[in-house]
C-alpha cells in the first residue's frame, strides 16, 4: 500500500514502489531510535493480537518486541494443540472477529492457504499475515528487501536464490517483491537449484510480466559471479516425499568459507533463518555474511509495519 | 460488592444492586476512554496473573487487554499439561500463594469446581473468578448483564434462555444474577430447552426465593414473543453420557433469519460464545445480533472490575 | 561481578563479596519501591526474552513481574515440545543469537548442564542463567543468599541443609555461594540427609578451600541445634533409578510443628519451593517460616539483577 493507515497486509502484491520506499525510510528511523533510546511511546495504550496456529519464534518475537519498543503492548494466542477455540470448533473467522473486540490490530500465522486473505473480509482491524500455509509471508519479504536496499545502499543489479526454490514461500515472495519494486530495471534474478527443486513457473512468469530478467543455475560458484546478494534457503525434509528423494539434495550446496573464496568481495549473504547445515558457521565472521543483521531488521521493518498501518509514522 | 477495592470475586452472590450499578457506570467510562484514546494509567506499575488450568482465549485475553488498557502488565501461566506446578505435586494453594507474591491481582480459571472459594481463603490478594468447572464464572455474568442494560438502556422485562439449560454454567450464573438484581420486580425469565436439557430445579428455586417470575418452554418461536433479550448457548457435545443422547437434541434451535423473523422487531441475541451451529453467520448482519458487541463489552467490563478491585475506579 | 552491568551471570562462582553487597542493597530499595509505588520506570524501553527450555512457574514469572515493575516488557519463549526452532533442528546458539536480535537482556533455562555457559560465548547481550540441567541455577542461590541476611540482618553462623543433598542443584550453589561470601569465617554449614543422598565430596572440598566448616549429620533435630537457618528440600522421586531406592527415603524428614517444637526459637526456616510434604502447611504459621518472604524476595533479587546488569542500578 502507499497508504499504509489502517489497512491488512496479505500480500506482497499489494507494496507499491512509493509504499516501499516509505517503509524503508521509517524502518531506518526505528533502528536509529532503538539504538538511542531503545524505543518511544508512539503506539501508547494500543494493544496487538499476535495470533499463530503454527509454529514460530522469529516471527512472533519480533512483532512482540517490536510493539513494545514503540510503547504498546500485545496479548499471545497460540492457537496449536490445546486452545481454547480450536477445541471448541469455532470458525477462525469467529475467532479472529472475538480478538479483534479487544485490541487495535492482529498479526495471524495459519497453516491453510488463502486462510488469511479469507478472513480479512470480516474484520474492521487491520490484519497483518504472517504466513499463510505456502501462501504469503509478506512481512518477510520487505524485511528481506529493506536488507538488500540497506546494505547495497544502491539498487540490487543481480540476486542469486539458492536451495530448496521449489518449496521456499521466502523466495517465492521476495521474487516477486523485488520483480515489482524495480519492473523494466536492469534487474537479474538467478534461481539456482537441483533440478527437482527447481523455482515455478509461475514466479518465473511473473518476473517476466515485470520486465524483469531471470537466469536458471545448477553451480552456485557459476551463479555467484558477479553478484551482489546471495540468498540462501534450507532443504527441508519434511517437504519431500520420499526418504531418498531428501537423500538425493540434502547437502547439495554449503556455503562455506571454500565458496565464500571463489565470490565477490563485496557480495551479500542472506537467509530467512533457521539454518541447519546449508551455512557453515565459520561463515559469521564473514563481513559478508548478513544474516543476524537481517534478523535484526526484521524488528525495524516490523516496528515500521505496525507505526504505519497504526496510523503512527511520526512519534 | 458494594466496595469493591481489595475484594476477591468468587461467586454472582456477592453482587449488590448498589456494586453492580457501579460497575454499569465504570464500564461505560471504560468504553469512552477505550474508544477515544485507548486507554490510560492508572494501573501503572500494577501486575497481574492470569493463571488458567483450563483452555480459554476469551476470558484470558480479554482480561489481558483490559489490564493493558489501563497502564498496567501482566503474567499469564498455563497451567495446563507441562507446567511445572502441576508435573511438582504442588497444592493448587502453594502454587497461588507463590504467585501472589508477585502480582497485585490474580485471575484464575480451574476445572475443579469450588476450587476457586477455596483458595481465596489462603490468599492475601485479590483473586478473580474465571470459571471453577461447573460452578461460577462471574465476570461473565457481569459482562452479560451489562450489555443487557446497555442495549435495553432500560431494565429488562423478559428474558429468553435458549439451548442446554441443563448444563451451561453462563445461564445459571445469569439467571441467578439477573434475580438478585431486580428482586420482587417484573421481570420474567423464560428457559427454552428440550425437556433433557432443562433449567436445573435449584436456579428456579433461586429464581423463586427473589421474587421473580419464570416460564419454561420448548418452541423457541413461542419463548420469543414480546422478549426483549434471547440469550442462546451452545450444545457441547462433550456433556452428554451417549452420542444418541446428543444427536437426539444437536440442532434442536438455529437461530437464523428465518427464525428472527419472527421474533419482537426490538429483540436482541446475546450469546456468549464461542457458536458452532446454533447461530447462522446469516444473522451476524442482523442490528439485533448484539454477541460481538457483548463481547467487546467483555474488555470493557474486566477493565471496570480490575480498576474497580485495586482501588483506581477513578484515573 | 562487582561491576555487573553488561555482564551475563552463568555461575555464582562470578559473585564476590562485594558485588553481593551491592545487590543485597539494590533488591532491599527494590522492596521499597514496590510497597510504596508497585514500580518505577528505569527500564523503560528495555525488553527482555525469557526463554525456558524446561518448565518453570515461579522463575520465570518472578523474571517477568520484575522486568514489568521495573517499566520493561518482556517477550516469552517456550521452548519445550511444538517450539519452532527445536523443530527446525537449529542450534541453540543460532536460537539465542536471533532472540538477542529484538532485546536487551536475556534469561535462559535450558536442560543440559554446561549449556548456557557455552552460549554465552556467542552473544552480545547479558544473559542471565536460570538453570542448566543439573548445572548451576545462580539467581536461585542469590535471593536464598539475600534472604539469609535480610532475615537475620547479621551474618548467619550456623546453616543447616536438609533433604535430598545428593542432587538438590539449589543447595549445591547455595553452600557454594555462602563459602565464597564469608570465606575464613566462622561459618559452619551442616548438611543433614539419608546416606545415599549425601552431599557430593566436590561441595565439601568448596568449602574446605574456602576455609569454612561442615559437619555431617542424619538427625534433624541434632543438626538444628544453636542452628539459625534450616534450609530445606524436596525429595525428588524422579532422581531416584528404583522405586525402592525412592520409597526407603520418601518422608525421611518432614518439617512439623512437633519439630519447630525442638528448635532454636529464632531459627528461620527456608525452602526452595515447590514443597510436597517435607514441610507440612501447619508450620506456614509459625513466624519462623520464612518461605514464601523468600519467594517474594526473589522478585526483589531479580529487579536488582535486571537493574544492575541493564546499567540501571539507579532510578
């Protein structure tokens, strides 16, 4: 949105180029005020909802600090296993429009697809998706392209992907994101995969009604070169269907201090977090290795999501 | 209670016309600050425990925003499965008596019924029913009986209960409240079940014994007429001895357009929820379907009562 | 430390006499405070995690009211079980060093001994030891510490340990702790249990090194005698490999009237808490029984903890 007051945040499709630019602005203030004086009291007596029906740790603790460092406060729904409403077969929708009464705005993770756009259209509150099953995970996607911007200070000329393509929700809407934000640029996403993970052809297509160039990779060293950020996912599991499928990829790319040689001096390492083995971590010490900062970010881009759509951009 | 301040709340019977009127005029004030500023200070530096050994998101969450809205935090323990109390052999007593040590006020929710009154005894704060298993869950009552006043803006004439009377602790507490605070008046409470699901003999007693009328019914159509409030709950499947003895009852009254068109012009539809089918979501649209503003008034009632409770009914 | 502030706290081998001293006078204006004005704002804007990898009632809540007295929030995590990064496969390091992203400080409990100390050499932010497996549980062994001299209000000579010495993690720091405060004193600690939960040799030789004197002892009351603290401990049955081995000690002491009886008239009685039956409730009336003042004080111990290590040791 350019408009941010007020409104849901479902999709990626909905960020403007202006809206972007607003957010990345307001997302530098914050780690300039979180710095100084650790937060202010802008969002004072609003409360927040952070809802999850799956797990999460980033997510939810980023949104939490991020609305207390801005002087509001948050009630926790975990809606797995025990709760309350789930138990009892309540609707989500019923759910939602019951926690909606109490606070000033919900930020809701829900295994099912289409889950959260569906329930926005019987809310007054704005709704901020924090994942929807393989849908969208929009919050993710600006803080990962508000770390590209803050550590390039310069437009991005080359993103390399790197891993599970196929299954990564994280890719899929940072493709898109960025394809939208700089359309008809000099812009070149590399997708780089084992062929069995390799990204759809839907993202591909929408890169390409961006006038956004895309170049497919087997050799992370090949697709590296002369790249300025490199984006790197975990291989899941529990995304596979059989055992040796797994077996087949599992490892198939390390980032390691071996490849961290062979890559621009100057290239950017990124990774939504968890990782398991695909970030060897004799990499941290690698100026080039972005990931805590990014992990960092995702708390000023949130607490840059909640002051605009709350209405409070300036304190 | 008349004077509310330091008082614990177990039980609708403590409640005084004179307290009750209060809270009426607290949650009201609590309305008009939530509604134009969000909320203010004066619980500052007061913490709360909401200590629940049952599954709730309503009555935790509500209680938590309230308490947020007023300036003050809160603790919240789950005392459900894992926590370490219970996997101890802790006394409930011990676990209540360590907890206070903290806080300023407790909320306490757990299975056992009487379990609650009897804690109070050992304790030196002030402790807040939210529900004992099947005896009280006064803050409900209160909330219920606000909206009543709060939608009618006059006293009630006649009251509908609708659903299992037999078993819903929200109905008892309502309808016992809803004596005590208009005794020897016209008011005339009407409960409408299938004949094993009715009103247990003790809430007519109660009813008697306060002067006040009741009717019993089967149609719902019929209970309706000149009714100024229905008050609907749900079947819980899990109450019931054999699954015959609940399909036989399950769906025995939806409440849907079909229904409110036939009933007063003026009649509003309480519920507490959660809802399964007993409501059509077609009727949500409906001015006289009051349940989300009931529950919202929920907020409003558990910041009157906790304000009320630690002696900052004023700012 | 005698500088606390920046400092993590994995072990009270850190605590000097001095740095004790200090945080014995910080927790008693933090007692102040809360009696007078429930809080202060020292630590506004500052945000706490609280990550608990084990269950956990009162240390975590006392953490949580004390940050929220103090005018900071705090952000939970549940690490047990449906956690996100535990299903994820991360590292713990990986976990605390993206946590330590969002906040201030960090309290962490975790079930392998040695494990928060090893964490700790990864991250930038205080973290505070809240028990790690049969390791080290420091802040515990403080607020015992605090409550020995705030109850007495002199230095202690004599201290008795009672129960299950042989596993009991709180006496282990505890006799640790005291050895090292008053090292060359006249101080004897007197460690009272059934043969097979005796007191390691590695606690004896602690205080050996430390010039401080023990003695061995089966008789409650013999051990009790000219004794001015009694610290008592539950007797665990989950560290017991047989049944037999549990139910040949299970109820060895028990803490009764019939005992206070027989010891000294000034003697104050401790305990960790959670109590089972080793202290039967009739004594909770005995003005000797000090344990739930040391539960409070815990509150007290932790604001002064949190204080001094976020550099806030004055309002």
């Amino acid at each position: 949105p350019v408009s941010w007051k007020g409104q849901s945040l479902v999709s990626v499709a909905q960020i403007t180029p202006k809206g972007f630019e607003l957010l990345v602005t307001i997302s530098q203030q914050m780690r300039d005020i979180v710095r100084s004086e650790g937060g202010d009291d802008r969002l004072k007596h609003k409360v927040l909802a952070t809802i999850f029906y799956e797990a999460s740790t980033r997510t939810s603790c980023s949104f939490q600090a991020a609305m207390s460092r801005l002087g509001g406060t948050f009630i926790h729904v975990d809606g797995q296993g025990n709760s309350s409403a789930a138990k009892k077969k309540e609707s989500l929708e019923d759910t939602i429009k019951c926690l909606e009464c109490y606070v000033d705005a919900i930020v809701l993770r829900h295994p099912e697809t289409g889950s959260v756009p569906k329930v926005v259209l019987s809310t007054t509150k704005p709704v901020l998706n924090a994942g929807d099953g393989i849908g969208e995970h929009p919050t993710q996607a600006l803080l990962d392209s508000f770390t590209i911007w803050d550590e390039l200070k310069d437009d991005p000329k080359i993103v390399v992907f790197l891993g599970d393509l196929k299954h990564g929700r994280t890719v899929h809407s940072l493709a898109k994101l960025l394809s939208q934000l700089r359309p008809q640029s000099k812009l070149i996403l590399r997708f780089c995969s084992p062929q069995i993970l390799s990204i759809p052809d839907s993202i591909l297509e929408y890169c390409k009604n961006n006038g956004v160039q895309y170049e497919i990779f087997e050799d992370a060293t090949k697709a590296c070169q002369d790249a300025q950020i490199l984006y790197v996912t975990r291989i899941q599991k529990e995304r596979f269907e059989t055992e040796e499928a797994y077996e087949s990829v599992k490892g198939c790319y390390v980032v390691d201090n071996a490849l961290m040689d062979k890559v621009p001096k100057n290239m950017i390492v990124l990774h939504p977090l968890p990782r398991v083995d695909e970030i060897a971590t004799e990499v941290d010490a690698d100026p080039r290795a972005a990931y805590f900062r990014q992990m960092e970010n995702g708390m000023y881009v949130r607490m840059a999501i909640l002051a605009l759509v709350l209405g409070k951009s300036s304190p």
